[in-house]
C-alpha cells in the first residue's frame, strides 16, 4: 500500500504547486513570448570550455573511466577539490574532507540526517529568507525547522533574532553564503560574531554553510567562507551555478578540517550518500570537472546588469536590498500580496517567485538571466504593475 505525504509536507508543497500551475497556464497564454526569470537558467547557456570539458571526458580512452567511483566520489576529483579549497579558504583540506554528491539537494539531505539524533525532537536554525527547499527536507527526516530573518532592510545577520531562535534542541543553522534569495554577502566580521554567538552554546550547533553561489559573483567582491572562522561548519556546494551547468547535478559537501570528530564525520557522510540512495555524481561529470576546477566564468557583465535593474527598480518604487553575488535580486513589496502580485506579472508574461516560497514575505525573487531583450521586457512589466 502506497502511503498520501504528510500534511505538513503537502502544506511545505503548495506553494511550488501554485507557481508549477501559474507556469503552466502562462506558457498557454503567451507561449514562446514568455519572459521566465523564476530560477537561474542561463539563456545563454554554458561556455563552450565548460562544453568541451564534459565532450573531453566523454571521449575518454581509459575503459573503466565511466563505470562506477567509490561511494565518496573519486580519488582524483576530491583531491583536485581538497587543493582548490585549501587555496581559497587557508584551511588544511584532506582530500577524504570532501564527499561528492549529486548536486547540493543530496548534499544538504545528507548533511542534515547526520544532524538528526536518533531520540528526541532536534531543531536546525534557517536564517530567512531562504531557498525554498530547507523546510521540505528537514520536515521529512523529521527534524524541525526554526527561523530567524535577517535584517530587513539591510539583508546582514540579526543576531539577536539568532539567539532568540536558539534553543537547547537546536542542533545545526543553515544560511547560505552568499544569501539566496538577496544576493547579500556575509562579511567576516558579521560570521565571526555569528562563530562568537554559536560557540558560546553548551552545546555548539553545527554551521551548514550552502555555498552553491559562492562563486558568483563580479571580481572586486570576495566571500567569506564560514568554515573559515566556525570550526563546526560543514560546506555544501554545488559545480551547477557557476559554470552554468545546473541540470548536470554534480555538487559536495566539505568537512571543516577543524571540525571535532572529523574523520568520523566525512566517513559518516560517504556511508549515508549509500543508504539514502544518492550514491554519486555521474563518473562523467566527475572526470569533467578536473578540467573546470579553476575555471571561472567573468561574472563582471552580471554585476552590471544588476546595478542597472536594481536602480531602475527602486526608481520604480520597488526596495532592493544591495546585493552583491548569485543570480537574483529580492525586492520587496509593500501594499500587494506577493502570491497575487505574482499572478498579475504572469498574465502579463513575466515568472517572477514569490516571497513565501522563501519562508518569507513582502517581496518576490527575480533572476538576471534571462536575455537583454527579456530583461527589458520584464522593466516593462514591473512599472506597469508599480
């Protein structure tokens, strides 16, 4: 017997339900004409190294190149990664430090059954707005997931929501850095007082730092890892975003080398990529990626487009936290409902996500990937419903 999902995650659900149907009905109203600016798809697509890296490594002569890796991922590939981190972070990674997973989803489920206990109720920490899955995931391993926003007007840590949100059950926080949906970039100084706040707890909660945007961003900006000043921080991140490749799902989780218990907990991670039925990226992707691993896509024009969409949106009356990196601006909304305000931009053609999707609300999140002529076309529709 099949059994129904749970009601908290048919609630959790709905939401994306709402927006899959306003797609669906969009795409029969205006057709090729739509303007889709929901989620980060590149219309541009990848550049052509990143399609020859994956077309090298299809053409591999080695027989057993295809076939399948370790649970943990390639020796190869992890220490390639190991390198590249030891390099931006100065933190002494051991290639068994990081687990390769399929993409960050795995990666973040992962991560989280590590933190639930096998007795008692545990709580994991999002720091809101965040991207929409947290919830999902945690609710169905059977954790609880609490929050604390954000300043509202700055996008930067509120760490006396932080601590009002802490409890003695709390056992991980997860933020993303840099923040999805804002674009904001955490600084050193607000994650140090973060680390301070975190180690002061009887207990010290783990950091789950999602880095899938980490390297998004225009050149003068630089981004603090958290793994960098907490030492109980687990990284996620994901090869999609930056190289263009999302659909290739290929992503990792890296173990602080600071990290109590290191060893024990890396190991932990390789074992539940098998029982949980992630296994591993494709071997393809993880032969390709040796090529990519210092490859870095010049994200100069997006830092443009977004300081140009961002002026022209508040000059519209819409407020835009300054954000610096990842795909998106968060703007926010005053006098509309969100799910609303984002119906009326669909029949106009444009797909924009709204904030609750975000477990949040007053705003919508809009991607700067799209075409020039889709961009203007989206202004277009974003003064007439100012």
């Amino acid at each position: 017997m099949i059994e129904p999902l749970s009601d908290a995650l048919v609630e959790l659900l709905e939401t994306q339900h709402r927006i899959d149907r306003l797609r669906g009905e969009a795409i029969r109203r205006v057709g090729a004409g739509l303007c889709d600016l929901a989620y980060a798809n590149p219309y541009d697509g990848p550049e052509p190294s990143t399609v020859d890296a994956i077309g090298e490594a299809l053409q591999t002569e080695r027989t057993l190149d295809l076939q399948y890796t370790p649970y943990g991922g390639a020796t190869i590939t992890r220490r390639l990664v190991a390198g590249k981190l030891r390099t931006d972070s100065g933190l002494d990674y051991h290639w068994r430090d990081v687990v390769m997973t399929p993409g960050a989803m795995a990666a973040l489920n992962v991560v989280f059954r590590a933190v639930r206990p096998d007795r008692g109720t545990a709580e994991v920490l999002m720091i809101t707005p965040c991207w929409l899955d947290y919830p999902l995931y945690l609710t169905n391993l059977g954790l609880r997931p609490t929050v604390a926003r954000v300043d509202r007007e700055s996008g930067r840590l509120d760490l006396s929501a932080v601590e009002a949100a802490l409890s003695d059950r709390t056992r991980a926080v997860i933020l993303s850095q840099p923040a999805n949906p804002t674009g904001v970039v955490y600084g050193r100084e607000e994650l140090e007082a973060l680390a301070d706040l975190l180690g002061s707890r009887p207990v010290p909660p783990v950091l789950i730092s999602d880095e899938a945007h980490r390297d998004v961003h225009p050149p003068d900006v630089e981004v603090c890892s958290p793994a960098e000043v907490y030492e109980q921080t687990c990284v996620v991140y994901s090869f999609g975003k930056s190289l263009f490749i999302q659909g290739q799902r290929i992503g990792y989780i890296a173990v602080s080398p600071r990290f109590e218990g290191r060893e024990e907990v890396r190991d932990l991670f390789a074992d539940l990529c098998r029982t949980m039925g992630f296994c591993t990226p494709t071997a393809l992707m993880q032969l390709a990626v040796r090529k990519l691993i210092e490859h870095r896509p010049d994200f100069s024009s997006l830092g443009a487009r977004r300081h140009e969409f961002a002026t022209r949106l508040r000059e519209l009356g819409y407020g835009v936290p300054p954000g610096e990196a990842t795909f998106f601006l968060y703007p926010s909304l005053e006098g509309h409902d969100d799910l609303d305000f984002c119906e009326r931009l669909a029949r106009r053609g444009l797909l924009v996500l709204p904030a609750p999707l975000f477990h949040d609300a007053g705003g919508f999140r809009i991607s700067l990937t799209g075409t020039s002529d889709m961009m203007d076309r989206a202004l277009d529709v974003l003064e007439a419903e100012a």
